[in-house]
C-alpha cells in the first residue's frame, strides 16, 4: 500500500476514472472519486484527505482548507490554478503542482473554431437552419486571408494560434512580456506593444494567465483602443477581460462580436451560488458577475462555449498521465510541476 495516505479526486469522469484505474502506479492508492467539485467531498474524507486532485471548477479557498487538517498535497489538472489560495496553501505547508503542458494544439485548434465560427457567422447560420429559415441575410462573413491577428501572450498556446494563423495567410501581430526574436523570424510574425497590437488587429486572442498583472488586462481605456469591427476571442480566463466594458462596446457597435470560452462569473453560474448559497454580506459582487456573464451568454454579437478548449480525449490524457507522475513525484520527495 502506498504511503501516500488518502487520495481524493474530484471532477472525475467515467472513463476517466477507468483510466486511471488503469495506470499501475494507481493500483497502490487509497483513492476516492467524485464527480463532484471539491464541495462534493464528504466531511470524514476532507479530514483524512492527504493528497487533493482536483480541477478550475473547484474552489480551493482557505475555508476549505481548514476542513482538512491532513492535506499536504494539491496536483490541480490544469495549468492555471487562480482556483486555489495559494497564500493559504503556502501558510500550511501545502505544495501544489500543475499541468503546464498538455494541450497547446487543443487549446489552439479550439480557438481557431471560434474565430472561424464567427467571422462566418456559422453558429447563427446553423441555429438558423435548426429553425427551418434558409434564408442567408444577415449572414455575411468576412475573409481571414490578408487580415491581422493580433496574439496577446506569445506562449506555448499562442505559438500554435500564430502558426494557424500564417498558413491561413494572416498577418500576426504578437505582445509577450518575454520577446523571442528567433521565434518571431522563423514563423513570421512581428512583437509590438499591446496596445499598437489593439490598435491593427482584425482578430485579437488572449492566451495569458490570470494573475494580479491580467486582471482585467483589456478595460474600457484598453478595449477602446481596438480597430472597429474588430473581433475578440478569449480561451484564457474570464477575469482578463472587463466583462462590463467589453458589453458596452458590444452594444455601442464598436467591435463585431466576441467568441469566449471563458466568462468572468462562470464559477457562480456553473455552481448555482445564488441558489446553493443564497446571498449573503459581501456576495453583491458575484451576483453582478453572474448578471454580466448572462448578458454575455445571450448577446446577439457572442459566441459563448462552456470552457471546453482543452476538452479532447488526448488532452484529457495528457492531464491525467502528468498528474500521476506529479503525485509519484511528491510521494517519492521529487515534487515535480511546482505551481508558482
């Protein structure tokens, strides 16, 4: 038997589980599955837990925390982690690993598909179908070929974003804090400033983390600098665009559209907080964020998808493997993956 102690992990799926199940450095653990977020996690278990696998739905707060007085390792499957408090983890001696690669391509390709989706109009087209309506007003798209994409954060996903978008003949624009100059010669895009990058781009993409420097990276000031008719794309995290600034120039018609896979007040909307928790001192905030991301996810002009940009089977895969070899790696004193 492993001398890991209790291995809980939450937001599990079927054969996710069989997977795992499957692996034979698995075979050893004292392990518990839910499908459920960490909320799920019945009280005897949160005080035996020693190692958490858990994934963006759930909320790793300081609450939760001192439920679980034997928690010393969290291996989140994902490569953010603003789900969890870090400061608190730190505090008690909790060590946290991530995924920091499993699916640049996926994540990419996904993105892609919204920008296609909306530049041609194919998700109205299809509702419109669905409908009995063959009727193709309204439905003008316009041409990738010759525009300007315009790539905020130049890692890993955006990388894959640039190339997806030389082979369709797009001219790439690209802000990174850490210019590569090689990188930028060899696939054929330009480094500028973020805001000259807002001011040229027919198409902007967001592949950057969440962190205090993100938070709400595109404003008013910054979203007001975007070339009308442009369209935005966001498959990072929700919080780094102002929700409400970016409706306002929705529906003054300064930009075209939006295709987002993330929302900032997803979390409240995925966990029914208003009617699982009620409203309580201090909750005001989260509703207005539930309120914004509805007007989002029901704006003529956006295309919403229910952060799925790193949902394919492979990517899944890779997730789970890493995990593995991050839970092996504590066990054995070789933490591997250290969030920072």
């Amino acid at each position: 038997m492993s001398a890991l102690g209790k291995v809980v992990v939450t937001e599990i799926e079927g054969w996710e589980r069989d997977y795992l199940a499957a692996q034979p450095e698995v075979a050893g653990w004292d392990v518990a599955y839910h499908a459920e977020t960490v909320e799920g996690i019945p009280a005897a278990e949160r005080e035996q837990m020693a190692v958490l696998s858990c994934f963006i739905r759930s909320q790793v707060d300081q609450q939760f925390l001192d439920q679980c007085p034997k928690l010393k390792f969290i291996a989140t499957r994902s490569t953010g982690f603003d789900h969890i408090d870090m400061q608190a983890c730190a505090e008690r001696g909790i060590v946290v690993s991530n995924v920091p690669v499993y699916g640049e391509n996926t994540v990419a390709e996904h993105t892609f598909g919204l920008i296609l989706s909306l530049s041609r109009n194919v998700y109205a087209a299809v509702d419109r179908v669905k409908r009995g309506n063959l009727t193709i007003e309204g439905l003008l798209g316009f041409d990738l070929y010759g525009k300007t994409l315009g790539v905020v954060g130049a890692g890993k996903i955006g990388l894959h974003v640039i190339r997806i978008g030389r082979a369709l003949n797009m001219r790439v624009l690209a802000f990174d804090t850490k210019p590569q100059g090689i990188l930028a010669e060899v696939l054929g895009f330009e480094y500028c400033s973020l805001e000259e990058l807002l001011r040229q781009a027919d198409v902007v993409s967001l592949h950057v983390p969440l962190n205090p420097h993100t938070q709400h990276l595109l404003n008013a000031e910054r979203l007001g600098m975007m070339k009308p008719g442009a369209i935005l794309v966001n498959t990072s995290r929700g919080a780094v665009v102002d929700t409400l600034a970016l409706l306002d120039m929705l529906n003054e018609g300064k930009l075209a559209g939006a295709a987002l896979d993330v929302l900032e007040g997803e979390q409240v909307i995925s966990e029914d907080f208003i009617l699982s928790h009620g409203i309580g001192e201090g909750d005001f905030d989260k509703l207005r964020l539930a309120v914004e991301a509805y007007q989002l996810m029901h704006h003529p002009k956006v295309l919403v998808t229910p952060h799925i940009a790193f949902y394919s089977r492979e990517a899944l895969q890779r997730i789970l493997r890493t995990t593995v070899e991050n839970v092996m790696g504590f066990e054995g004193g070789a933490v591997q993956n250290v969030a920072v």
